[in-house]
C-alpha cells in the first residue's frame, strides 16, 4: 500500500522492462477507471432524474465521511499486517493538527463543493471544460501570492487554454445547453484547486509530510464544517422528505461515490509513483479527453465543430503548459546540478 520508498524505487530499476511496463499501464488503466467512473457515478447522484435528490451538500458530506472512515480503517489495519504487506500512515484524532489544517480545509471544502455544483448543472461532457481554468489561477496565484514568474511558452498556453473556455461557452450556449450556474462554479472550483496546491505546501510540515494524514484531517474536518451548512441551506429537510432516504440502493450508490473519491486519492499517487508528476499531468489531460468523447457517446449528445475545437483548444493548452512547464523543471535541475557539481571541484581544487 505504501506509495513511496526508495527502496520500491530502486527494486523497480532492477525490474525487466516489459514487466515494469506493463505495471505502468495497468496504473494508468486503473487511474483512468477510478477517475472517469467516479465522474459519472457523481453525476448520477447530484442530477440524476431517478433519484431527484436536490442535496450537493450532502452528497459532498457524505464522501467526505466515508474517505475519513477509509483513512481510520487502513490505520489500524496497518497494524495488525506486517509492513511489506501494508503500509499506511497512522492517523488519530488531534485537536492541534485539526486547527493547524483548517485553513486548508476551508479551501478544500470549497473545491470539492463547487466541483460537484459545476458537475451537477453542467454536463459531462463540458464539464472539462467547464473548469479548465486551474491552470490560468496557478499562474495568477503565483504571481501574486509566491511572486512567481511564469514564461511566455507558458502564458500562451495558458492563452489558448481561455480562448477554448470562451469558444466553448458560446458553442455551448448555441446549443440551448449552458448554465451559467454551472460555468460560475467552474471557475471557483479552478480557483480552488489552484489555491488548495499553494496551502497544500504550507501545511504538510503540520502532519509531517504526509498526505493521507493531510487527507483526513481534511475530510474531518470537512464533515464538522458541512453541518451548519447543511442545516442553513436547508438540506436536512430536503434529506427527511427524500422518498429514497431508506433504500439500500441508494446508500450503497453513496457509499460507493465515497469509496471511489478516496481511491482517487490513491491511484493518482500511485500513478505519480510508477511514472512521474509530468507524465501523471499528461495522463489526466488525456483521460479528459476520452471522459468527453465517452459523455457525449452515452448520453447520445449532438456536437458542432466549434464545440470540439473549444475542447481541443483546452486540452492542447492544458498539455502545452505541462510539457513547457516539464522542460522549464528539467533545465532548472540541470543548473542546479552543474552549480553543485562547480562547487564541489572548487572546493576540492582549494
């Protein structure tokens, strides 16, 4: 289960080619399930005619509770398997981590809240493009909070990644499906990614670096925080006069959406592992782009020309900036180990 090691690192170099090949793409295979699944599955719960359940809160709640009570469970399992079979950090409640987390944990409830909003009003298949603007927030986040400059290759990406945003909200207006609900929930979701990774940084130190202990504090303290706003936005009774409120069906539905928001969790660090953060950008701008071709192949959707341009535009931009970005990354690395590399024969030399 452990999603780092050096050691898992240098077994794998040792590993014959096709077998280490094979293990990448049967990650990025099951990276893209969990991710595209998920999508779905959420759009199920937040909009589906079958169900009628007009309660984004809570089912945003919900998962956070079962991610939360995932993180506990494979806690104290860690302890009972021996640690070549299971490895998971342990996780307990703490007051003092729990304050330290929380103003990530208010941006976080922000993003999965206004993800799921976009989702619910937006259909899947403009969903990716609905909230393509984290990239655009990075560089601006950057600049003004980090004091970041960001290069001219990566500024036009950035460039075409908002000319598909706007191509794509008047391909989809034309067609008598835009909600501009939706499209306002895009964009403070992308905002909130973008400022979820800066405080991300700023706060792994108080849960000494690692991310799943990062993941439930977050989700505990996202489950306290939704209370009072389940309960000013109405939506425990919306909950009492669901007429599905005691169908196993359902909570199962639920259970499930919890199940795969955490395995999200896990399968991107698991995708970051076998490859590399670079690969894993690359891997998620292609994997949108199969959800959308898959949405509008299932729900039997009718696109014009311009709609899969403003697609393209906005995965070609979102690929553009993360190659810019990979090569940017490398050179500086490169100078980084040619200055180390002077210094030592300086040093040596005197």
């Amino acid at each position: 289960m452990a999603l780092s090691g050096d050691g898992d690192l240098e077994k794998g170099d040792r590993e014959p080619f096709l077998v280490r090949a094979m293990k990448i793409a049967l990650v990025v295979i099951l990276y893209w399930f969990i991710s595209i699944t998920m999508v779905f599955l959420n759009k199920y719960l937040l909009d589906s005619p079958s169900l009628k359940l007009d309660a984004p809160l809570f089912v945003t709640f919900y998962q956070c509770l079962v991610t939360a009570l995932l993180c506990k469970a494979l806690s104290l399992l860690a302890l009972v398997f021996p640690a070549d079979l299971m490895e998971f950090p342990s996780v307990r409640f703490d007051l003092k981590v729990l304050r330290s987390v929380l103003p990530l944990s208010l941006v976080f409830i922000g993003m999965i809240t206004f993800n799921n909003l976009c989702l619910k009003f937006l259909g899947v298949a403009f969903y990716t493009v609905g909230r393509c603007l984290s990239t655009v927030f990075n560089v601006i986040l950057s600049y003004i909070l980090l004091k970041q400059t960001t290069s001219w290759h990566a500024l036009m990406a950035c460039g075409v990644i908002l000319g598909g945003f706007w191509l794509g909200i008047e391909q989809e207006g034309a067609g008598g499906t835009l909600s501009w609900a939706g499209i306002f929930f895009g964009v403070l979701a992308s905002l909130c990614v973008s400022l979820n990774a800066i405080y991300t940084k700023k706060v792994l130190p108080a849960v000494d670096g690692s991310i799943w202990r990062l993941t439930f504090y977050n989700n505990v303290n996202a489950c306290f925080l939704f209370l009072p706003l389940l309960l000013v936005f109405g939506e425990l009774g919306t909950l009492y006069s669901f007429d599905k409120l005691y169908s196993s069906y359902f909570w199962g539905m639920m259970t499930l959406g919890g199940i795969f928001g955490f395995g999200i969790g896990y399968v991107t660090g698991l995708q970051i592992k076998f490859t590399s953060p670079l690969t894993h950008n690359i891997s998620g701008t292609a994997k949108a782009c199969a959800q959308t071709v898959l949405a509008v192949s299932y729900y039997q959707e009718g696109k014009s020309f311009l709609w899969w341009t403003s697609n393209a535009m906005v995965l070609g931009g979102s690929f553009f900036y993360t190659w810019v970005k990979g090569l940017e990354m490398k050179k500086t690395q490169d100078q980084n180990v040619q200055t180390i590399s002077t210094e030592e024969k300086s040093s040596s030399g005197a």
